[in-house]
C-alpha cells in the first residue's frame, strides 16, 4: 500500500527522510511541506526538457531517474 504524501503530514514525514532536510524540526519541515506539491512521472517521460531553466527540487520517492 502507498502511503499518501499529498498533504502536509506526508509530505514532512517524506522530507524528513531526505538527509538534505534531516537537520530540520518538524515544525521547519512543516513549513517547507506547505509550499511543496507532488507530481507523479509515468515510466519514460520527460520531467522537464533539457536545457530548460527550472526553479523547483524534485524529490524522488520511488523509483529511478535518468539525468
């Protein structure tokens, strides 16, 4: 079963486990869960062309990506 990361309480307890965020509080991690999103990626596609400027950090919960 999946555990659902879609609100704030599973997307603190997701970055919490990124040792990027693991010096964090809780209440840090909160914060930073309520300006994050989620966005699934189907197997082969393209997050985001290369080349492209980006301002976000993807955090991968399962799964592998190609860079």
């Amino acid at each position: 079963m999946r555990k659902n990361v879609t609100g704030t309480a599973g997307k603190t307890a997701l970055l919490k486990r990124a040792s990027l965020f693991s010096q964090l509080s809780t209440e840090e991690l909160s914060v930073l869960a309520k300006y994050s999103g989620y966005r699934r990626f189907a197997a082969g596609e393209v997050g985001f062309p290369q080349g492209t400027h980006r301002e976000e950090l993807y955090l991968v919960k399962e799964g592998s990506v190609s860079i």
